[in-house]
C-alpha cells in the first residue's frame, strides 16, 4: 500500500452517510483500498478488508482463525471499561462460532439437520401463524405503537423459542441479557454479569431436557451423550441469541428502509410475489451483523497485501455487499434485483446455519406487515429513530409507527 495512502485510526463508525448506509470512510476506503492497514486504539497495526471478493476469501479461509484461545484479539474502537484487546482465553464449551475446525465441524454438524431447508419447509406454516397471531396482537392497539417492541422482537422471540423448547414466558431473562451481552460501551463487569445470568438460566433448562426431553431442538441436542451439559448450554445460548436478534432487527430496520423508500414499497405492495427477491435486497442493504473478527495464523496473501501472522483482520459485510464491483448500483435499494451471492449471512464454514429459518420468518413477517396494515407510517420523523449504532447487531432501538 502506498505511504500516502490514508490509513483508518480505528474502525470508522459514525453513519454520516445516512442509517441505512456504511459510513463514508468505509465507503471511501474500500475503492481506493478494499484491505487496508488499520491502526488499532491500543497501538496495534491490523487490517479492515471492505472489498467483497477479499471478505469472502477471509471468510472462507481458515487460516484466518475464529478461536479465542489463539492469540491477542486487538478491539478496533475505544470501549470505556473494557480492555483494549483480548487475550487468548479458553474455548468455551458448545461456543461453536469461536472455533475451528475440528472442533467446530464435531458441534455443527449435530446441528445440520435441524435446520435443512426441507425442514426448515415445513415449519413454515407454523411461522406464518405465529406472524399472523402478533399482527392481529398489534392491530388492536391504538397507534402509535413501537414496531420493535410489538412486532420486530416478538415473532422471531416466539418462533425461536418454540424451535429450541425454551419457555417464551423466560423472554425477559434472555431478552434483556443478550442486549446487554451486545452493547459495545459496556463495562467487562456488566457483560461478564449478562452472560453468566444466560448461561445460568441456559444451564438449567438444558439439564432437565438431558432428564425429561420434550419435541424441540434442544431436546434433541440433550439426547446425544457425546454432549456435556456445558456444551449444550454453549450451543443454546448461540442458538438463542442468534435466533432472535439479527432477524427482530433486520424487520425492524428493513420496515424503516421501505418506509423510506415509498416508491419500492408501493412496487412490493402491488406485486407481493417479488417478496422472496426483497428480502433478499434487504439483507443485501442492510447487514446488521456488520462487523466480524479473525486472527491470521500464518502470513496470508490477501488482495495484494501480505498480512502478517497475529495480525487482528476486521472484515465489513456490509461494506462487502455494497460493493460496486460485484452489484450494480450498490447502493440503492431495488426490490426488483435478482441478488446473487450477498453475504450478510457470512461466508465458508460459518455461515449463518438459520439462514433459511430468517428467510421464511422476515418473508412471512413483511408480507403480513404490508397487508394488514397498508396505511403503515412512521410516526416520528425519520433523523429522531433511534439508531442501535452502540450495538454488535446493528438496527433501530425503536420504531414508532401509525396506520390510519
């Protein structure tokens, strides 16, 4: 890379360029340099890769390790009361997205066929009513209303729960521990609370499955032996967080951007076949899980850069995804685009196994959504949404709406 070339001094994050777009330098930086050197806060020289053809090769290539136990793992922005880089801890149990294989491979395998989308087919119906149930829930409040709170978080909370087995009454346990575990200016103390709180609760639910298995994922999981109770807590509490999280804000934040963009919306309310291609567009537009790390092992050639081993690498789906070099007019939002290759549920071996559940769940939560309520609006102006911009997963921490 040329001396003159810009290097970022950490990860750039202000949304200056609007909520639903990467912020400007990350744009700029991925034209002029899809991997480019990165100064991190504590002094550490790593690298953001923004370009989508070098984010698919570091996702796909193992070298570029997701464990935890392999070394330093440099934070790329300045978090009050928490440490600047983390140090090589131990795995732990059942955590199968921080591991490589063969570790990873033993855990998600058992996992496979929970989620084939043949079986992922057949719940389907399931999860239209589900939809259908909180639809006919919220049209019988008085607007306004908050869309995340009364639609975004419930039906995906209410699908996951049934799926694994967890009771949905516990949904203030792990609703409000896992938005804790995601927030970024948290103290260590306060994150490390969050997730013994969820393992603890995880810990026992798993433990009377292993006893008195019921006709739920978890159950399931609880049969195998070859499972300890701590690596079934471990996959639970991934399962859970993963299965409501990104889809409750990726129906949060994708309501806001068609609200915003009356023209694409109108087009989807006329033809609701391009439904399957919209959802596609919006996690293409949107990326909530924006922000992923790995750890070089080895020196790696990477887009004409050599990045040393020990190296923190921090990659940006979204950025990837916006990429003009792989989709025309990247940044507009085109429910009409046939999306190939979009990468908002990752890349290589720990690609997002839920993927076809969030599909189904976000196609059968927008269609009901736009014919229940066609007179659908926000109810503040757009620049007073309140922009999750302080957590892992990004989207709105509310959204108030109206309907005639």
């Amino acid at each position: 890379m040329s001396q003159t070339a810009s290097v970022p001094q950490g990860l750039p994050m202000e949304r200056d360029a609007g909520p639903f777009d990467p912020p400007s330098q990350i744009t700029r930086l991925r034209e002029a340099h899809p991997v480019s050197p990165m100064v991190f806060p504590d002094g550490h020289e790593g690298w953001l890769v923004t370009g989508y053809e070098a984010v698919r090769q570091v996702m796909a290539d193992t070298r570029f390790s997701n464990r935890q136990d392999v070394g330093v793992i440099h934070v790329p922005y300045e978090t009050p009361g928490m440490p600047a880089a983390a140090e090589p801890s131990p795995q732990t149990p059942g955590l199968f997205i921080s591991m490589d294989p063969p570790d990873h491979t033993r855990l998600r395998r058992k996992l496979i066929g929970a989620f084939t989308v043949k079986r992922m087919k057949q719940l389907e119906e399931g999860i239209v009513a589900i939809t259908e149930q909180q639809l006919d829930e919220l049209a019988k409040l008085s607007p306004p209303v908050d869309l995340v709170k009364q639609f975004a978080l419930p039906v995906p909370s209410l699908v996951i729960c049934e799926l694994l087995g967890v009771p949905y009454e516990d949904r203030e346990t792990f609703q409000s521990n896992s938005s804790k575990f995601m927030e970024r200016d948290i103290t260590l103390e306060d994150k490390m609370a969050a997730i013994g709180a969820m393992f603890g609760y995880l810990t026992e639910l798993v433990t009377g499955k292993r006893a008195t298995p019921g006709d739920d994922i978890l159950s399931d999981l609880a049969r195998d032996d070859d499972l300890t109770i701590e690596e079934l807590s471990g996959m639970a509490f991934l399962l859970l967080l993963a299965g409501h999280e990104t889809t409750a804000n990726m129906l949060a934040l994708g309501t806001f951007a068609l609200l915003e963009h009356p023209a694409q919306l109108t087009e989807l309310r006329a033809d609701p076949s391009l439904m399957p291609d919209a959802v596609e567009e919006l996690m293409r537009y949107l990326s909530v899980a924006d922000i992923f790390y790995r750890y070089a092992t080895e020196d790696i050639e990477l887009g004409g850069e050599t990045i040393p081993a020990g190296s923190t690498v921090v990659v940006s789906l979204l950025a990837a995804n916006r990429d003009p070099h792989k989709f025309e007019h990247p940044d507009a939002l085109d429910v009409h685009r046939k999306v190939r290759g979009q990468v908002a549920f990752g890349h290589g071996i720990h690609q997002c196994l839920g993927q076809q559940l969030a599909r189904i769940e976000m196609r059968a939560a927008f269609e009901g959504l736009l014919r229940r309520f066609p007179t659908l609006a926000l109810a503040v102006e757009a620049r007073e949404v309140k922009l999750r911009t302080n957590m892992h997963i990004y989207g709105v921490h509310e959204l108030p709406v109206t309907w005639a």
